[in-house]
C-alpha cells in the first residue's frame, strides 16, 4: 500500500530534552507519532519484524505502538504511538510507582536481550504512567547489543532508581525524591557512597571521586575514549593496561561487568518502604465497609449525584488520600487525577488501582509546594497544565489550609483555580480542625465572598455526617 507523505511543517513536534539522532516524536490530527531516521530505519524495522514490538505491546511495557501509514522526507518510516494523558513525572510517583518504573527497565531489558537489542538509557525521564502502567517510550533508545554479557546502562539504573530508593527507604524521603526531580542534577555515584557510608567522609573528597571514576571507566570500557582515560602517563603503557583490561571484561569477568536482570530484579523487590507512619494514611482506618461512604444522601453519594448533573468528564482531585472517591467516580467520568502530598496513601491509592483496575492516575502531589522537574522547561511540563481538568476537588481541604498551614484564602483558591478549566468543588468546614474553636474571622459568609471573587456560585449545600461541611460548587468567572 502506498504511504501517505507528510510534510515538515503540517506536523507539531512534542517538547523534549534533546535531539533523539534515531527521530523525533510528533502530533498530527491529535495522533502521537515517531518519525525514524533513514539511517536507523532497519533497525527499528527488524524489531516489528522480529517480534519484539509485539511482545512488548502484549505486556504493556510499552506505549501501543504500530507502523503507521505515513512518511516524510528523510523518514521512510513513521510510528504511532498510544497517547498518554495526563503524564506524570519522576517527581509525582511514590514509593511503589518507582520500584515499578526500575522493574519495567529490567524486563523490558530481558526481553530486549532476547532479540539481540538493549536500551542505551534507563534514566527515569523515559517512564511514563499509563493510569498504573509503568510503560517506556522511548523506542529511539532501542539499540543492537555490542556484547552479549554487558549492559550499558547498569550505572544509569542505580542513579536514576536504586540510590533513591534505598534513600527512601532509610526514611530519607525529601532527599530521595529530590534526586528524582531532573537528569541533569542526578546524584553521583561519590555522592550516594558518602551519604552511604558516613566513614568515608574523611577521606578527601577528590579520591572517592577518582575511585569512582577509575571503577565506572573498568566497568564501562565501550563508553570511553581510551586515549583520553587517565590510569599512567606513558601511552604505551596505559594502551597495554586497557587492551588487558578489556579483553577480561568482554568474558564478564570483571566486577559488576556482566549483567543478571534477575538479579537486578530481586535487589529492586527487596526494597522496603519504610515503616513510618504518615499522618493521613489511616484516614479510613476505622472504615470497614466502604459502602457505607456512599449510601443514599451520603456526602460522597451527594458529590457523586452533582457531577452526573453538571456532565463532567474530566476530574482533578486535590487531597484525594487513598483514592476511595476516585474509584467510584472513575466509573462515571472519562478522566480523572488523584493526588495528595502523603506518600503512604497515595501507595495505598496506587496498589488498589493495579489490584482493581480502576481507570484513575494516582500522583503523590502537594499543590502548594510542587516539585518541578526543571524551572527552564515549556510550560506543558508544568502540572498546571498537565493536570488541568473540567473539575476540580478539594474536599476536607480548606480548613486544613486556611488554619493549620496559614494560606492565604486569595492564595488558596489563585492556587486552584489553575488547575480547573470550568467548575470546583470544595468543602467549607465551619468548625475549623479540631473544633477547639475557630477566629472570628472564619466563616460561611467571609468564605462566601472570596469564593465569588473567582467563581460563578452554582451550588451551596450543607452535608452532615460526623460534621458539618458545606459544598461549594463554582463555575469559573
């Protein structure tokens, strides 16, 4: 069949990082699409020939990807690709949701081997969450295999994956997810040994450096220039320690050299979360039926009656805790995004989403204090963008803002109101937190009109269950 031909300038090229030498993903009549270089495309072509692609897409380690019915001029082959929406990043996963990204590495790896190919990356920017589907979509870091012991990307694992994890699992969780946040300030290798191993630190920190640097190069030889490796000065000398060096790697004999995904795959699964508890993950702890949350007239079954109402398709919800909400009106609507800034709920969230399959994306999120993965990016990286929907929820949220946190109510709802596209729903709870007593000053009324500052009011309710809540359902002015 003959292809239809695509010129450059009728197609939206997608934001990215850097420039992909195999290609270049691009958005035409609201389709994803790869665009393969002529130089790579019997590469890529021998992996749908082979079998692999198919593999890949039966296990959904992969976007669905086919070969489409379209080229270009310098691409004679052109992919397409399952879109992915919302994206979340490496930022916005908990605990569980970055072992599950290093373990899609693995076994896309292994099977990979299988047909003579590897990844030349495993950084963390090219997993995606399909909903609770970790998936790879980066085809372009496809590659032929040079050696049938050694992967490439052993090194890259442990920075982008297991040194996080074994930091969050110490309880360091802020600095472990900090180390996940951008790929050009990744922690190092001496970096990780000295948080690691507190001794070291006595040692000038140059020689850890070289250490590291002299055992990456013996375990890495093909990612070297080796003229410019420093190990003596007299070249002959330095080629012959080399050439030595490297015929003992290429029988994996050196440490670390050869590579066993098995192996990889039982450290990752031996990584505990640690034990500590959160302060929101036992929020429906004493819940044994949740039934119960959504009978008729319920607060739930009330939320649940106004979004069929007002026809909502796409929900984003602020605080949403375990996800319980989320998965009944996941049955409802066509979209919805379930974060809370608690790690432990949003791992709860996330295990019930895989078990049950309910069609939500969970992210561990904190509105007010987000995580970017790099200020210097397009704006469709922002969350504001990526998680902006019909609706917004904030349900049980404002108190906790307003008194327990001090926000400003302008900065509250200035917050929000960027991530909703038409409605907010949200609750008022006139006895504050504790109902200790509230300020003067916290009210309905006071409430009410900063509410009309940016939202059309639809709808004002009082919910009574163990207390007194007040929805509040606004269209944007």
């Amino acid at each position: 069949m003959e292809k239809i031909k695509l010129k450059i300038n009728e197609v939206r090229k997608v934001d990215g990082w850097n420039t992909d030498p195999v290609g270049f993903p691009f958005i035409y009549k609201e389709k994803l699409f790869r665009a393969i270089s002529n130089n790579y495309h019997n590469e890529i072509k021998y992996l749908f020939e082979s079998g692999a692609i198919t593999e890949l897409n039966e296990k959904k380690l992969i976007p669905f990807t086919k070969i489409s019915e379209y080229e270009m001029e310098d691409y004679e082959l052109i992919l397409e690709h399952q879109i992915i929406s919302p994206i979340t990043y490496s930022t916005e996963w908990s605990f569980e949701m970055c072992k599950d990204a290093a373990l899609t590495i693995i076994r896309l790896n292994k099977i990979l081997f299988k047909y003579g190919y590897e990844t030349k990356d495993a950084h963390n920017q090219n997993i995606l969450f399909d909903k609770y589907y970790p998936q790879f979509i980066d085809i372009g870091s496809f590659i032929k295999r040079k050696n049938n012991k050694y992967w490439q990307c052993k090194d890259e694992l442990k920075i982008f994956f297991l040194y996080p994890l074994k930091m969050w699992s110490n309880g360091n969780i802020q600095l472990a997810r900090k180390s996940l946040s951008e790929t050009a300030d990744y922690l190092h290798r001496y970096e990780y040994l000295l948080y690691k191993y507190s001794f070291l630190r006595i040692f000038p920190t140059r020689f850890i450096i070289k250490y590291c640097y002299l055992t990456e190069v013996i375990r890495n030889l093909s990612k070297f220039d080796l003229d410019k490796i420093f190990i003596a000065k007299n070249a002959s000398l330095k080629r012959k320690i080399l050439k030595f060096i490297h015929k003992i790697s290429l029988f994996g004999l050196l440490p670390h050299n050869s590579v066993n995904f098995n192996k990889y795959e039982k450290k990752i699964n031996k990584i505990k979360k640690p034990n500590i508890s959160t302060l929101w993950d036992s929020y429906y702890k004493n819940i044994k039926n949740n039934k119960e949350l959504f009978k008729p007239c319920s607060r739930f079954d009330i939320i649940i009656q106004f979004i069929k109402e007002f026809h909502i398709e796409e929900v984003f919800e602020i605080g949403g805790n375990q996800g319980i909400l989320a998965f009944e009106i996941s049955k409802i609507v066509k979209k919805i995004v379930c974060s809370d800034y608690d790690d432990n709920a949003v791992d709860i969230m996330y295990k019930s989403a895989k078990k049950q399959h309910y069609n939500i994306t969970p992210v561990l999120f904190d509105i007010l204090h987000p995580i970017y993965l790099c200020q210097n990016y397009a704006d469709s990286f922002k969350p504001q963008i990526r998680f902006k929907s019909q609706t917004v929820l904030a349900l049980a949220l404002s108190h906790h803002l307003l008194l327990g946190q001090k926000v400003p109510i302008e900065f509250m709802f200035e917050t929000i109101i960027k991530y909703t596209k038409e409605y907010l729903f949200i609750e008022f709870m006139p006895n504050g937190i504790d109902r200790s007593g509230v300020p003067e000053w916290y009210n309905v009324d006071w409430f009410r009109h900063h509410f009309l500052n940016y939202f059309e009011l639809l709808v004002e309710r009082y919910i009574v269950t163990d207390s007194i809540r007040i929805l509040f359902i606004g269209r944007k002015i």
